[in-house]
C-alpha cells in the first residue's frame, strides 16, 4: 500500500512514505494496533504512521 503521507523525524517533513507495508504493534493491554512501515524517499530514514482500527 503506497502513497501514506507520514512525518520524517530526520527531515522534519510530512513526505509520501515508499515502500510502505502494514504491520502490527504491540499496544497497551496487550492489544495489536495497525501501521505502516515505510522508508522516507529523500533520506531513507524508516517511517512509521499508526492507523485506525478496522471497519
């Protein structure tokens, strides 16, 4: 899933994550919260954008 806008800590910058691939974390109480997981196109610094609960 491409085209997820995400924040770049080393940029500073709001950027369209590529590569970008869901994953699950772990949350608090034991539950698991959505993710993308992305590589930043300018620096390559890996980027991460929680999602939503599913519908």
């Amino acid at each position: 899933m491409a085209g997820v806008e995400a924040y770049c800590v080393k940029c500073k910058a709001k950027r369209q994550m590529a590569d970008g691939k869901e994953v699950a974390m772990k949350g608090k109480g034991g539950v698991t919260r959505r993710a993308m997981k992305g590589k930043c196109p300018k620096c390559g610094t890996t980027m991460f954008r929680i999602m939503g609960a599913k519908k």
